[in-house]
C-alpha cells in the first residue's frame, strides 16, 4: 500500500470529540500533492491518524450549505 501524503491547509472547524480524544473535523487539504478539497473525517489526537471520511470540492461544500440551510 502506498503512502498517503496530506497537507492540512486550513483546520476550519471540530464537529465533535470522543472520549479517547478522536475528533471529527472539517479541513482543507492537499492530498497527495493535488488541489486543496474539503474533507470531513475523524482525527486521532494530532493529526496522527485518521478514519474513514470524504472529500468536498468547492461547488459541492457551496452546494452543502445551501442544502443544509433548509434544515430547521
């Protein structure tokens, strides 16, 4: 399995913490070099490891929050 490299360009928020200190966070970054995007994943304490998650361009956060802005 090759190395996956990230840069976090911009930490923008902390959705939640566990108890073991994991939390899941919206960031900007690079991934592998490429073009920043938005993820939304969990995060051990200091970015030293981290789940599952997804990635967001630009158009897709915008479209996001226009979709959740419709939920009361």
């Amino acid at each position: 399995m090759s190395e996956i490299k990230y840069d976090i360009i911009r930490e923008v928020g902390i959705l939640s913490e566990n108890a073991k200190g994991w939390r899941k966070e919206i960031n900007l970054i690079s991934w592998n070099g490429g073009s920043p995007k938005y993820d939304l994943r969990d995060w051990s304490p200091g970015h030293e490891k981290m789940g599952k998650g997804t990635t967001l361009t630009e158009d897709e956060i915008k479209k996001l929050k226009v979709i959740l802005s419709t939920i009361e």
